[in-house]
C-alpha cells in the first residue's frame, strides 16, 4: 500500500479554507465594548520598586463599530458552488517524489536591540519534510528566555526577565550538493510570538481587578545562513546565524496600550541537530 505524503495542494486548501473563515468571522462581526486602561509605560511606573504612590489606574469602556453583517455572510450555497468547483480540490497525485521527513532540535543564545536586556537564550524543535534535493520546509515551535540587566528601567518594575513562546514555519535552501560531508545553506522563516512578565508590584484598577503578570504577541520575520558541519543520509549537524526583527502589538493582554516594546531587532546564534527519514 502507497504511503500518502502531503502536498502543495493539500497546503493550498487549508490556507483557503482559513482565510474563508476570517473572512467571514470579521464581515459578520458587530459592534462591542473594548476595555482600555491607559498606557504601559504607566503600569511599570506603578509596578516599580521605586515608586512610593499608590499602585491604582483607571478602566474605562469604548464602543467599537465594525463592519455590518452583509449577504456574503449568509451566502449557504458559496462553499457548494465555488470550492467544490475549485481547482484546489482534485485528486493528490501519490507518486510525487518524497526526500524525506526531518526531526530537529536547536538551541543557543542571541543578542537583542536596546538597553534593558542582555540578550536571550532559546530552545526549539521542528518537524518537517525535504521537499526536494536541497530545500526543506517544517514547522517549529519553541521558546526565549530574555533576562533584564540591572542598569534597565524595566528591572525596577519587573521581576526577573521575560520569556518568550513561538511557532512559525521555515525554509531552508542548501546552496551545495546534498551528498557532499559539509554543506551551506539559506534559511528563512516566519514565526508567532507570545511574550510574557511578571510585575514586581501589583497594580490596582478601579473596576476591583488587580493585576500581577502581562503579556503580548508579535510577529517575527527572519533570514540567514547556516553550514552543516557534519551531513549524511541520516544526520546533520549544523550551526546558524539569523538576524530578526519582531513587531509588538499596540495592546497587552490587559489592554493596556503598549508605549514600552518597540520593534526588537535580534541576532539569533543556534546549533541545529536534524534527524533525517529518507523513507
């Protein structure tokens, strides 16, 4: 019995089908009150250990008017009579040639832009598939650990550091041959993030919530380069330098409006482990 690999058409019909979902989440979507309760930068001013007032802010309600519900929100027959007609869903073709599944596990340290941090550490693990003599795509998830230096405003106002969780997905394009011992390679990739705090003092708002942790996601973009040390059917080994930068939402998790986390650029170090199923 053929064993059934995934294609580009199986990964062109879920992209469809999400981005039918969010299309048709956000046009049926009605106006709703939004909690908001000022600013970042005064939420760490409070939380300070330096900070001698009291630790109270304000909450206060908006009304946010979204898009009306339209006919395309009800439309019963759209999946019936355009996705079945599509040209996404046909027949996989089972005799595509496959190169092999890939396990990896990775890790190291990194430098970040700005004064309040040291730099992070990270650990990852990816799971994928060559999807050709020399590229490879998989998905990963993983996370950060950025400690905070004792000189930064932040390490007043919170406690430890901040971690970071991710998942995105990656590409890597080896630019010499496969069956070479040592190889170079391109990687680029995508990835989620989620990052989260500790307030050193909790923060009292007048709704009667107090609040003690925070949180925020963003969006990382990256590329860079990497060589395998140590390559073979089964194995590799390799090292890699990826600059990055990530973008921070406007709002926390508390509604607070975000003034403090600007964009953060990175270098990311990372030693890369990979187990190769050839099948």
């Amino acid at each position: 019995m053929k064993k059934h690999y995934p294609n580009k058409q199986d990964g062109l019909i879920l992209i469809f089908t999400l981005l039918t979902f969010l299309f048709i989440q956000g046009c049926c979507s009605r106006s709703h009150l939004v909690k908001r309760r000022g600013k970042l930068s005064e939420a760490m001013e409070k939380a300070s250990d330096e900070y001698e007032g009291e630790r109270n802010m304000e909450t206060h309600y908006e009304r946010v008017e979204e898009a009306h519900v339209t006919e395309s929100c009800i439309a019963d027959d759209y999946g019936d009579s355009q996705v079945a007609d599509s040209p996404l869903i046909s027949s996989t073709d089972s005799s595509r040639q496959h190169f092999g599944n890939v396990l990896s596990f990775s890790g190291g340290s990194g430098i970040l832009s700005g004064d309040d941090f040291y730099g992070y550490s990270h650990l990852n693990i990816a799971y994928g598939e060559n999807v050709s003599r020399r590229g490879r795509f998989q998905g990963r998830a993983g996370y950060m650990w950025a400690p905070l230096q004792t000189a930064g405003t932040l390490h007043h106002s919170l406690k430890n550091g901040t971690l970071l969780l991710h998942v995105g997905c990656e590409f890597q394009y080896l630019i010499t041959p496969h069956y070479t011992f040592v190889g170079q390679y391109f990687v680029g990739g995508l990835a989620y993030h989620h990052m989260f705090w500790s307030f050193k003092n909790p923060i009292h708002f007048d709704d009667g919530e107090t609040i003690r942790s925070d949180s925020i996601s963003g969006l990382e973009i990256y590329a860079g380069a990497g060589i395998n040390l140590m390559q073979t059917r089964y194995f590799q080994l390799g090292g890699e330098v990826l600059p990055g930068v990530i973008f921070w939402n406007d709002e926390t998790y508390q509604k607070l409006e975000n003034d403090i986390f600007g964009t953060f650029w990175h270098v990311k170090f990372r030693l890369s482990v990979n187990f190769i199923d050839p099948n």
